[in-house]
C-alpha cells in the first residue's frame, strides 16, 4: 500500500514544482539568449564562435549533472528499492543523452572552426563519447528485459559502474595532452573566465537546468503512468476473465 | 542585420549549433508531454470504465497485493 501511497505524494509535489520550473525556464531561457546571441561581446582570440560556449558547456554540465541524477537513483534503486528511485533514473536517461549528444556536436561544430578539426581522440572527448554509450547502454537494458524489476537493476549497476568515468570526464583536461581548454568556471581558486562571458554562460546554465527539472519530472509522472495503467488493465481482465 | 547573421564568419557553426540545440530540446519535451498527455487520458478513461462497469473490490486505489 505504501508503495502506491508514495507515487501519489510524489505527483502532488511534482505538480506543484513544475510552474516554478516552468517560469523559470521562461524568465532565463529569453534573457540568456539576449546576452549569448546579441549583448555579449566577441572574444578577443575566438571572436563571434564564442558564442558557441553558452551552449556547448551549459548542455556539458547537464550531460554530467543528468548522469549524478541517473547514478544517485540507481544507488538508491538497488540499496533501498525506492519504487520511485528506478523510475527517476529510467526518467533522467534519455535526457541526458540528448544533452550528451549536444555537448558532443555543439563541441564538434565549436572545433571545426577554433581547432581546424571537427574531433580529435583525447581525453575530453572521448570519455564524454564514452559518457553517450553509457547513457545507450543504459537504456538498451532496460528495453531488453521484459521484467521491470530485473532490467532495473541491470541498468542501475551499469549506472553506477559507469560513474567513474565523470571524474575522469572532469580531470581529462588536466591529466592529458588535449586541444580542449582546460576548465574556467568550477576551479579551487574560482572563475578565471570574464565577466561579461560568464554572465550569459550562467542564465543559460539556469536555463537547461529549470528545462531538466520540467522534463524529468514529465517523465517521472509518464512512467509512474505507466506503471498504473498497467495495474490497472490488469484489475480490469481479473474482473471480466 | 546581414552583419549579425554572419557572426564574424562564423555564422554557420553558430547558427548550426544553437538551431541543432533548441530543435533536439523542443523534440524530446515535446514527446514526453504528449506521452504523458496521453497515458493521463487512457488511465481517466479505464478508471470511469471500471467504475461502471466492475463490482470487485480490487481496484488499483485499494489492492491488496500493493503492486505499482
């Protein structure tokens, strides 16, 4: 019975989270572009295609963050058995490898023209290459099994088998030889980036954050959805076979 | 204006990005609320089914087993 009880409490509060999120979105999604696009001045070296990092990095943190959301689920999936817990992963994954796929292409699109090359194999790149398989591997097991149960905590343990490639993710730019520039907002020391380039970097951050919230909230209430239809298609053929 | 949209020269990788960006994110919001949408509609039409036409009282609000 609990089992059930929590869904609902869980729906309640999603309902009221999502308008936040949503006017959040609004409020960000707007004024970040204005400063991406239009208010933000060239870079000096890098000129207009800087422009190319207010998406590029925000949709690389969500790739990151998205995948802490995965594999925090999974952990709580298979330790405790959360209902609620394998659905949320199941929920974050497609999204964060949409955002994956993004930071890879955006980053593809931002090479071509500052590195002459579209892709090079370092560190960077191909452990967030390595971070897009995870997230397919992912949701490839769970299409592969029949038994919810059982295909979820297959995927849970890949999940967080997997979390030791974020850190190499986030160190690869230290730790090897790369083209890839080495990080300028989330230092010990603090941002070395400028001013008026992170300004925009941030809104957008907010923005693909409050965008992750609705999203994955969506998808929580569908599989929770889901998951009651099919109890209920079930009562259904019991009381009429 | 045409100033703008060449970004420097850059315009195509930008524009390229920020279209393949948006279209991705609009795509797959827009897939999980029509899902959503129309599993809500399914689940509000089995229910006024079963209420009409079912007399057990194992329906799904009071289960016995507990099973999401």
């Amino acid at each position: 019975m609990h089992i059930f009880a929590n869904p609902a409490r869980f729906v309640r509060l999603a309902n009221k989270i999502l308008p936040w999120a949503i006017g959040v979105l609004a409020l960000c999604l707007p004024y970040g572009l204005y400063l991406a696009i239009v208010a933000s001045p060239p870079d000096y070296q890098q000129g207009d295609s800087v422009r190319i990092m207010y998406i590029h990095v925000p949709s690389a943190w969500m790739a990151m963050f998205t995948y802490m959301v995965m594999a925090s689920a999974s952990l709580a999936a298979i330790v405790w058995r959360h209902p609620l817990a394998l659905i949320a992963g199941k929920a974050a994954a497609p999204i964060g490898a949409t955002f994956t796929a993004l930071a890879l292409i955006t980053g593809a699109l931002w090479g071509k023209p500052m590195w002459g090359t579209y892709w090079v194999w370092d560190g960077r790149l191909t452990s967030v290459l390595i971070l897009f398989f995870l997230y397919l591997g992912y949701m490839a097991i769970w299409q592969a099994m029949d038994d919810e149960e059982t295909a979820g905590r297959a995927a849970s343990i890949l999940a967080l088998v997997g979390v030791v490639n974020l850190p190499i993710i986030k160190f690869s730019v230290d730790w090897w030889n790369t083209l890839h520039q080495p990080a300028s907002v989330i230092r010990l020391d603090g941002p070395t980036i400028h001013a008026d380039l992170l300004g925009p970097l941030l809104w957008m951050a907010v923005a693909m954050k409050a965008y992750f919230i609705i999203v994955f909230l969506w998808r929580m209430k569908l599989e929770i959805n889901k998951r009651k239809l099919a109890v209920l298609q079930m009562s259904v053929v019991n009381a009429h076979g | 204006m045409a100033d703008f949209f060449a970004m420097g020269g850059h315009g195509t990788f930008i524009w390229l990005s920020y279209g393949i960006v948006f279209l991705a994110l609009i795509i797959i919001a827009i897939m999980s609320f029509i899902e959503l949408r129309s599993l809500e509609a399914k689940l509000n039409k089995l229910k006024r089914n079963n209420k009409r036409s079912s007399k057990t009282t194992d329906t799904p609000e009071n289960n016995s087993t507990g099973k999401v």
